[in-house]
C-alpha cells in the first residue's frame, strides 16, 4: 500500500493541478478586491457612483509614497499590505480617475485642457479631503 501511494506522489505534476491552482488565484484576487473597495467605502469619494463595483479604481494620492499598484500586484499580496497601501489611496470611480490624472497632467505641463493651460503645483494633503484638483 504504501508503494502505490509513493509511485502517486512520484507522478504527480504541476499540470494536474493547474486548473485548480488559477481558479484558487482568480478567486483569492476577487476576495481581496472586494474586500479593499469595502474598506475604501464602496463608493467613488469624488462623485458617490457606486453602480459597478468593476468601475471603482484607486488612486495614490501622493505618488511618491506608492509602493505597488493596487490593480495589478496588489491582490496577490497580504491583506495587511494591502490595507497599508489602501490608505494612501482614495477611490475613484474610472471617469474621475482620468479626470484626476489628466488634471495631474495639465498641472505638471504635459497636455492642455480645453478650457485652456492650467498652471500651478499640486498640494497633495488637498488631494484626499477634497479631490477638486483645480
């Protein structure tokens, strides 16, 4: 009995448990991104939209605090990095997010809005308690 159970260990391989160990992936990704829009308030901080969960994004509000992307490495780490990363953010939904980078853009001189060249500098402690950047 003992053989048969060896020989088993012996011929198992990643390709046995591909399948289950992307599902296990995706699913701990989904978990920890709810998890991380409900700590954030479940609700874009600019305009309140709330309709779809998959519209919601995060924004660092001081760049150079950023660590990692929440979106793309963020959801394969600890809950706990995460939280610690989340508190630098607020969250946007994707129409204020571009807004609030094209905003970003006007004020570092990089693109013009149409309303014309926005000059100045960003204080980013105005950033979290109001999002109105201009």
């Amino acid at each position: 009995m003992k053989e048969s159970k060896l020989v088993k260990l012996e011929k198992r391989k990643y390709s046995d448990r591909r399948q289950y160990l992307i599902n296990a992936v995706r699913n701990r990704r989904k978990k920890i991104r709810s998890m991380a829009i409900e700590y954030k308030g479940g609700k874009c901080e600019q305009c309140g939209y709330y309709r779809c969960l998959e519209a919601l994004e995060f924004h660092h509000a001081d760049p150079t605090k950023k660590d990692f992307n929440i979106s793309s490495r963020g959801y394969t780490r600890s809950w706990k990095r995460v939280q610690e990363e989340l508190d630098k953010c607020v969250m946007l939904c994707a129409n204020c997010h571009r807004e609030t980078h094209a905003k970003l853009a006007a004020l570092s001189g990089n693109i013009k809005m149409k309303s014309g060249l926005i000059q100045g500098t960003l204080n980013y402690r105005n950033v979290k308690g109001n999002p109105e950047l201009v």
